[in-house]
C-alpha cells in the first residue's frame, strides 16, 4: 500500500510555493493467531497459581500436563 500526503504552502507574492510531501509504504501487520491457556494439571486443574508445579510428559503422541501429585511414574 502506497500513502502519499501534500501541503501546499503558497508564498505572498504567488509566484512561488513550498510543496511538502511525504510519501511512504506501509507494510500490512501479519496476522497472528494464538490460544494461550495456563498450564495446569489434566486431573486436578491445579496449577501454579495454587502453589503447585507443573511438569509436562509426553505419553503416546500427546503432550500431558501432570502436578507433582500426578505425575506418572515411568
């Protein structure tokens, strides 16, 4: 996208002018989409906001979120 934007300025004795401009071009803004969501525990919800940590396992192809009541033993 172009932008352009002018200001005459005329003199008094009309024969001479000032021309301003600025011409510049603006970039559109990538679209970002995101989810953001606390992480806290699958079973108990619990997270650290409740004074408890938070660890992640992955378990099959999933990414799990467990407290350190709940985490799995290997």
């Amino acid at each position: 996208m172009l932008v352009m934007s002018q200001i005459l300025v005329p003199e008094f004795d009309r024969s001479k002018s000032l021309l301003f401009q600025d011409l510049y071009f603006a970039r559109k803004k990538p679209l970002i989409k995101t989810t953001v969501t606390e992480a806290t525990c699958t079973i108990c919800q619990k997270g650290l906001g409740d004074g408890v940590s938070v660890t992640a396992k992955k378990i099959g192809l999933k990414l799990r979120l467990f407290c350190q009541y709940h985490i799995p033993q290997e």
